[in-house]
C-alpha cells in the first residue's frame, strides 16, 4: 500500500500527539483490516447508525459521547445468555417484593422507647464525673436519672 502524506500535517501530528504519520507505512493495513471487519460486522450494533445515541457532557464542550445501542437480535441475545447464567437468574416475585430500600437500613434501628431531645443544664461537676466514666456517658447519665424516677414512683 503506497501512503502519501502531507509534510506539514506530518510535523502539526508530532508536535500535537508525538507521532509522526510515517509510522502508518509499518502497519499491516491487510491483518487490521480483517480484524476491524470481525469485530464490525454488518450484525453489529457498532455498525448500525440508527441505533447511536448521543449524550452530551454536562460541561460545555464541543465534544460527545456516543452510546451505541444494541440492536432487537442483540438485545434478545444478551438476554438470552443472561437468562441462561445460573449465577445470574432473575430474581423471583417474592424477592421482589421483600427488596427494602437502601435508606431504610442505614443508621440505627429504631428504638423501642424513642427518647425526647431536650436542653438542660447541668453542673460542671456532674458532667465532668460522667465524661471521665469514657464512651456512653449520657446513656449512663439516663440510666441514673430512670433509676431515680423508679425509686421516686415506688415511694408513692
């Protein structure tokens, strides 16, 4: 294959990429041409432009990104071998419907005796005595102050 190129675009591609355009007299135009041709066949969904959808980057910018739909046969292969992966089998009506939502299970589970936030005022002698018994010093703080509340209500 005899290749003929233009000097000047020659130096603009070396400056621009770092390689020169010589370097396509090397490549074997034959092994490449049938190996593009295996993988873009007229069945591929690369090789049908009706099924190309472009989505643009959210930035402004000149360039896009092309998603190359598959085709109806594509589609029903894909599906098929997909039906076909024992690891892969389409999850059942039941689990469906026992699927929890994600934010549902994050964070602590919800108690069974909801406290009420409240803002008081203690003396520094207190907290600092239940800050120095370490992690968890208000759920102890609470702990104490029920235990009062049960002594006080036993008394009457």
């Amino acid at each position: 294959m005899d290749i003929e190129f233009d000097g000047f675009k020659n130096q603009v591609n070396i400056a621009k990429n770092g390689v020169s355009l010589g370097l396509a007299s090397q490549l074997d135009w034959e092994s490449a041409h049938s190996l593009t041709a295996a993988i873009f066949d007229e069945s591929s969904a690369c090789a049908v432009p009706t099924n190309e959808r472009r989505i643009t980057m959210s930035t402004p910018s000149k360039r896009s990104l092309k998603i190359l739909m598959p085709t109806e046969a594509e589609d029903q292969a894909i599906t098929a071998a997909a039906e076909a992966d024992p690891d892969a089998q389409p999850l059942s009506a039941k689990q469906l419907q026992d699927m929890v939502p994600l934010r549902i299970l994050r964070g602590r589970p919800p108690s069974e005796h909801k406290k009420l936030l409240v803002s008081v005022r203690y003396s520094p002698e207190v907290i600092a005595y239940f800050k120095s018994t370490g992690d968890g010093w208000q759920s102890r703080m609470d702990g104490v102050l029920r235990q009062y509340v049960l002594q006080q209500s036993l008394r009457t």
